[in-house]
C-alpha cells in the first residue's frame, strides 16, 4: 500500500501565503534572500531612525571614518557604499546641511572635491557603534561562529566572488 504524502511547504512559503511550490529551488532562493533582506533592513532602520539617519547615510559616514583626515571623493565614496546609490552627491548633500561631514577643493585640483567625516559626525558613530554591534548580535549571533562563516561564503559564492 503506497501513501501518496502531500508536498512540504517551505517556512517563505508559509510567511508569503503561497499555495503553489516554487518554480524551481533557486527561485525559492532568491525570493528567500530578497525576504531576508527586508528583514534585516527593517530592524537596522530601527537603530538608525533613532538617529534620523537612513541606513545608506550611516554606510556613507562610516566610509568615511575609515577614511580617516585623507577624506574620499564622491566618486571612491560610492565605490565603497554596501548598497547602489544613484545619487551619492544628494545623500551627501543632506549629510554635509546636517553638519556631519564637509567638502573641499583642494587647490592642485579644483575639479575634484574631497569629503570628510567631521567631529560631530564621529559623535554622532560613535554613538551609534554599540547599538549598531548589538543589533548585528540579535539578529545574527544566534547562528553561531560556524554557521556565520558557513552563511558568508555562501553569500560571496552566489556573487561569484
């Protein structure tokens, strides 16, 4: 006697309310790291909304901590951002009207225009850093050490890095 045993629904499945299986695994895939990403990127807004800061003006500001007193042009800046941006002159615009960073032409080249983190822009990080740690830590740390770098090897894998 064969029992026919009905198809497993994945957890994404389940949270999205879809009857039907997926087209193929690797769409499932996708769509899972799409889910994930709204996840994350929800609960991050909500440490950096506490600072009326977006998640990309955090990237950009630490960029430029890292960068140190040398500063980075716009265009090294947006090479450097975790994420896209269209247009990395606004988002420093509104950082630089806040008083977070400032911009300069050097004198050997009036073209290029260095920006740099100021003082109350490292406050303002330095604020942020343990808060920033320890949401990393909540949604995250859970997996443990092993399962962390076995998730981002994967992750680099599926860029082809």
């Amino acid at each position: 006697m064969t029992s026919i045993l009905p198809p497993v629904t994945s957890r994404l499945q389940r949270e999205i309310k879809q009857t039907k299986p997926f087209g193929s695994l690797e769409e499932e895939v996708i769509l899972n790291l799409a889910r994930t990403n709204e996840y994350l990127g929800s609960r991050a807004a909500e440490v950096f909304k506490r600072a009326d800061l977006t998640g990309t003006q955090y990237n950009a500001l630490r960029i430029l901590r890292g960068a140190g007193a040398e500063g980075l042009s716009c265009r090294e800046i947006g090479e450097r951002m975790v994420t896209t941006v269209p247009d990395v002159t606004r988002l420093l615009d509104r950082l630089e009207a806040r008083g977070l960073i400032s911009r300069e032409r050097p004198a050997h080249n009036r073209r290029q225009v260095i920006t740099r983190v100021t003082d109350e822009g490292l406050r303002l990080l330095s604020e942020l850093d343990e808060p920033v740690s320890e949401s990393h830590r909540r949604l995250a740390g859970h997996l443990g050490e092993k399962q962390l770098r076995t998730l981002n090897r994967l992750l680099e894998a599926l860029r082809g890095e």
